[in-house]
C-alpha cells in the first residue's frame, strides 16, 4: 500500500495571527499538508533557491501568497518567480485580505493561478482552505515534484 505524501505548501504571509489561521485551518479540514512559511517575498526566494539556510527545504507543490508585506511584496514576488524558468511552474494563490478590484486584475496579469480574498469569519475561512484543498490536492494534476 502506498503511503500518501503531504502536499507542499510554501505560505508567504507577514502577518502572525493570518499564520497561526491557515495552519488551523489546514489542520480542521485533515488536510495532509507540509506547511512553510515564509515572512515576506525576499524570504520565499531564499526558500524557493535553497539560499541562506533553505538548502535542504522541499520544492513546494503550491505557494498560498499575501499581496501586502514589507521588503518584497507579493505583486514583487509574482514577477520574479514567474519569469524565472526554474520557478515559473510552481502554482501561486493570492490569499489577501484585499478585494480591490485592481489587485485581481494585476494579480491575474502576473500569472497568479487563483486569488481569494481572505473571509473575517474563522468559519467562512476554514471552507475557503477545504474548497482550496478540495480543488488543488484532490482534482487538478499538479507537475511532478523536482527536487
């Protein structure tokens, strides 16, 4: 019997407490996640490109990014890794507390795969990670993991 491998997810989030909400809500829907988290965009490359004490961390199946964070934000972090050859696969959802119509269109534009706008109510959020785990681990085929 084959042993079911976690998904992959890198989280670039600044904010602690938006964090602490994915893993729990990771954790109430049982979804079979290996959860990283990066503070901001400089971070996530660092991860992405096994640079600054990320040599040995996992290429991610998905990346769930925030558009608002200091250094290099998540609009910043798009364009990078989408015109880089070795990271343009990886899949980016934007999960943002902003619903400014603006921030879809250039989010689209810069190739993200989804955008969800972060729902207030803990118990609206939690469906927002079953429906986001039901599509990304369970019906789409995502490429092949590269180490």
């Amino acid at each position: 019997m084959a042993t079911l491998k976690p998904f992959v997810v890198l989280l670039v989030e600044d904010e602690p407490a938006d964090v602490h909400l994915v893993k729990v809500a990771f954790r109430e829907n049982r979804l079979l996640v290996d959860l990283h988290v990066a503070g901001d965009g400089v971070e996530a490359l660092q991860f992405l490109r096994h640079q600054h004490g990320y040599a040995d961390r996992p290429r991610p199946d998905l990346i769930l990014l925030d558009l608002n964070m200091p250094r290099m934000d998540g609009r910043e972090f798009l364009t990078v890794i989408k015109a880089d050859p070795a990271l343009s696969d990886i899949p980016v959802v934007v999960l943002t507390t902003s619903d400014v119509e603006r921030d879809v269109i250039s989010a689209y534009q810069l190739c993200a795969a989804s955008f969800i706008t972060k729902p207030v109510d803990m118990e609206q959020f939690t469906g927002a990670i079953r429906g986001l785990g039901d599509y990304w681990f369970a019906l789409v085929r995502l490429p092949e993991r590269r180490p």
